[in-house]
C-alpha cells in the first residue's frame, strides 16, 4: 500500500502572545489523498490558516509529524524545505500577494525562475496557462489594472504553473464576489479533477464549503469531523 500523499500525525502548533500561549493545533491527524478536493471549515482563529502553514512546511510543528508521500516534510533544512515547496505545493491566498511591479505573465512565471527554468520558457508556460483561465485580455497588465477575480486568477496560475501535486488556498474568495469567487473555485475544482492536484480549502464561505468532496471541521485546534 502506498503512503498517502500528505500526512499529520498527532500535529501539535501553538504560539505565544504576550505570556499567553496560544495552542493553533491540539493532536492533529489527517490523511490527504492525490486528486482530493478537502475543504477545511471552523471559525476564525480555530487553526486553519496554522494547518495550512504546517503543509506548506511554513511552520515547523511542536510535535509530531507531517510527511510527504512517506517523507518527513520537516527533516529538510531551510533552503532544501523552500526548493520541495517550490515543486510540490501550490498556495493561493485570500489578499492574492501578487507582485505589484509585475504584469500578470512575469507573477506567474516567478516561481519557475526561482527555481532555474529559462525565462523564454517559463513566460511561455505562464502565458499558455493564463490563457487556459481566460485571461489573455491581461497577460502584459499589472495587479492594479485588474479586477479582484483576475487577480486571483494569475495567483492560481502561478500556484498551478509548476504542476504540484498539492495546491493550498487560504480563503482564495474572501475578497471576492459571488460571481468572482464561484469561478475561482470552478478553476480549483478543475485542478483537482483535471489536473490530478490534491486540493486543500480553508473558507468561511458555506457555498464554497460545499463543492469538495470530504469536509474536515476543525475547532480551538481539534479535528471535531473529517468526513
């Protein structure tokens, strides 16, 4: 039997404010499997954001495990634990976190550059993909001459541009409206039916809640569902 594609094993977080100490995650395990849309659901500060960040290998956990494809995520130091991102975790985020000096094509072909890939290349890959999202009308225009629905878009072209088998959206229509926000997720639900991408969602958004195909509820740092 294969390992599952990412894994927390009894995952512990906390932080401190102030002399308080604040537990993001209390003993979490959870399994995420290639090609899975899993939306993750609870209120704000329930530990959402934390669970994505200790994926991502952004934050390094207090305790226990998180592994890829059987590998522990966190056994890599900095610079090799940035290089794994890079290749295998897409992430989108609620306020996009585009450049704002660089036009749609040069956002979405960054992270190909960071990581060696020629630029003629890369600017192709980002333009095909563009393209492929609707947004050829903006390939050459700057986050500021776009809507929040395109801006969003370019984010998810780039988090897709390096084909990871994980893509990570921390509440990707929380500034979006209706209409924007239903084609956001239109795109992610492709990635993971088309694209073969496990797809992990944080949202408060209850229609957006709707459309993965398992839910895991999470409250004060404690898995209370995954179904």
């Amino acid at each position: 039997m294969s390992d599952p594609l990412l894994q927390f094993q009894d995952v512990s977080k906390s932080y401190h404010r102030g002399t308080e100490e604040i537990h993001a995650l209390r003993h979490v395990s959870c399994t995420i499997e290639d090609g899975e849309f899993v939306v993750v659901t609870g209120p704000s500060g329930s530990g959402k954001s934390t669970l994505l960040h200790v994926a991502a290998g952004l934050d390094k956990p207090d305790g226990g495990k998180v592994t890829f494809r059987g590998t522990d995520v966190f056994q890599f130091g900095s610079r090799k634990r940035a290089r794994f991102r890079r290749r295998n975790i897409g992430f989108v985020f609620q306020f996009f976190n585009l450049v704002p000096t660089l036009n749609a094509v040069q956002n979405v072909s960054l992270p190909m550059l960071l990581d060696g890939i020629g630029k003629t290349e890369a600017d192709k890959r980002a333009e095909d993909l563009l393209v492929q999202l609707g947004m050829e009308s903006r390939l050459h225009h700057k986050p500021n001459e776009m809507s929040g629905g395109q801006m969003q878009r370019v984010a998810v072209a780039r988090a897709l541009i390096a084909d990871p088998p994980v893509i990570l959206a921390d509440e990707p229509t929380g500034n979006l409206d209706s209409e924007a926000g239903a084609e956001v997720l239109a795109v992610l639900k492709d990635a993971a039916a088309n694209r073969g991408a496990a797809v992990v969602l944080v949202t408060h958004d209850p229609e957006a809640a709707q459309i993965g195909d398992r839910r895991i509820a999470i409250h004060d740092g404690n898995i209370l569902a995954a179904v």
